[in-house]
C-alpha cells in the first residue's frame, strides 16, 4: 500500500503483543494462538517452495491457509474479543483516513465478477449516441429512469459496488458514446466500503471529469451529490463516514462552479439536511427508496435538468 507523505498509522497484527493484551487474553488463549500463527507460518513456506504450483495455485493456497487461520483464531478469543479487535480494526481505518493513506490502486478494488458482468451486458448493446446517461455505481443502475423520464432515450451504465477507478476503466465506452448528457452517481463506496481519503477520490473524480470534458466536448456533466444517514446505515463499513461524505459533497460543488457544470445538489436541498438524507427516503442509509428517486425525478424536470 503506498503512503502519503507523514503518515502515522500502524499496520495492524492479530498476533502481536499490542493486540493480544488489547484483548487481555489468557495465557491458555496466547498458547492457543502462538500454535495457529506458527502452523500458519510453516504452511505458506511449504506453499512458497512447491516448484509444482503455479503462480495462480500458489495464490489460492496462500487464500485458503489464510481463511483457515482466521476462523482457528476466531475460535479461540470470546465474543467480547472479537468486538474489541473489530474496534480496532475500525480505528485503524479511520486513521488512514484521516492521514489521507492512498489505496491500492489495481483492478482487484473493482474488477469483480458482478462488475465483469455488467460490463459484458453493456457490450452487448449497439453503440447508441446521443443518449442520457446515469454513469456510477449502485445509485445510478437502481435508478428506473427510462420510466421516470419516458420521453428521454437513456444509457443506464450504474454498477452496484463501483468506485472510481471502475469508471475510469470504463470510461472509454462512455466516451465512444458522444452522450448528450451525463449524470455522475460515483464516490459513495470509494468513501464508505473503501475508506479511501477524500482528496485520492476526489483526485479520481477530477480525471473523470476532465476526460469526459475531453473526448466528449458537447455532452454536459451533471455532479450529483452523495447521500449519507448513519443513524439508519445497515452496512458496518459505512459508519462513521459521514464526515468524508459532507467534504466530499462540499469539494463537488467548487469543482462544478471551477469547471462550469452542474451540481445537483438534491439531497441537502430536497431529501436531507446539513448533509444528512431523510431517513425516509432510505431503508441502509445510503440508497434512495422508489420514492425518493421519484422526487428526484420531479426535481430534475423543475430544474430542466431533464
């Protein structure tokens, strides 16, 4: 993982004496857990000398030795333990955070399988120009905009789960497509799954930006804001993140205003609050119920967005 320049987060270890006294484990527990992590060690050495294997078999196995250890240790430490080491754990991704960690940026942190079959379905499609497009991630595929906007011929390009490095992947095909206009529902995992700092997906954002400027001059670009209720947020990872969302959504209006697009600000002007969404137009905290996207539908024609 590379690092940003004064970085003070530590790399977090099940096994170390930080951790095992965090937990005040019992010395019966510390015998339990030494044995796991040196059957555990012995393992991937075997694994790592194996001429045999393939890179690829070699990667498996490393999985599944790792799973293995995961659950022995699990099975020793009580339930109090594990809340303990799951704060810990949360604590440690809040810090990074903070300290703007930069993330891993390869394929694995969106080229999934429900990503790769999105992808193959939109390739399947004849290349229509000209279209409105809702171009993120689950925000925009949930969205049943041909209904809510029948007059209008819409691309639908949401992917549930993506990230802003899953669009810039794709965003040749968008491009390729000359969309008259586009609206981006892109961030919410980057900051709430992923933990990544603001100014790195704020950063992706910007290149998103600046290449649909770019290979689609014509097509205006609407910034859609993200939305956030962490009293009703049902996913763990989530929690404790509104505060990343709110200078997300501030850093997307200075970007709309600097680069002349537009930012639909629709949840802190219809459905939320300070920076909050209406926890009754959502049932995680996080995704609009089939109200909400109907009032933003109405919001967008009152606003000749659509």
């Amino acid at each position: 993982m590379l690092k940003t320049k004064g970085q003070t987060s530590e790399a977090f270890s099940y096994y170390s004496e930080k951790t095992l006294s965090a937990i005040e484990a019992s010395a019966e527990q510390r015998a339990q857990i030494l044995a796991i992590r040196e059957f555990t060690n012995e393992q991937v050495k075997l694994i790592k000398a194996n001429e045999k294997l393939t890179e690829q078999q070699k990667k498996d196995s490393y999985k599944e030795v790792y799973s293995k250890s995961s659950k022995d240790y699990y099975s020793v430490i009580s339930d109090k333990q594990k809340a303990i080491i799951k704060q810990l754990l949360k604590d440690i991704q809040d810090q990074k955070q903070r300290d703007g960690v930069i993330p891993v940026t390869d394929s694995s942190s969106y080229y999934n399988q429900y990503y790769q079959q999105r992808m193959s379905l939109f390739n399947s499609f004849p290349l229509v120009k000209n279209t409105v497009m809702f171009l993120g991630s689950s925000s925009a595929e949930r969205g049943a905009w041909s209904e809510l906007f029948p007059n209008s011929i819409i691309s639908n390009r949401g992917i549930g789960g993506d990230n802003t490095l899953g669009v810039l992947a794709r965003l040749d095909q968008a491009i390729a497509m000359q969309p008259s206009k586009v609206f981006l529902f892109i961030g919410t995992n980057d900051l709430g799954s992923r933990a990544w700092p603001v100014n790195f997906v704020y950063d992706k954002y910007v290149q998103i930006v600046d290449r649909l400027k770019e290979g689609s001059p014509k097509t205006k670009i609407y910034i859609v804001s993200l939305p956030i209720n962490e009293q009703v947020v049902t996913i763990e990872r989530f929690k404790g993140k509104s505060v990343y969302f709110k200078q997300f959504n501030e850093k997307l209006g200075a970007l709309a205003k600097e680069k002349n697009l537009v930012f639909v600000n629709f949840f802190n002007q219809v459905l939320g609050k300070n920076g909050e969404l209406i926890s009754d137009y959502t049932t995680d905290g996080i995704h609009l119920t089939p109200q909400g996207y109907k009032l933003m539908a109405e919001y967008f024609r009152k606003h000749k967005f659509l």
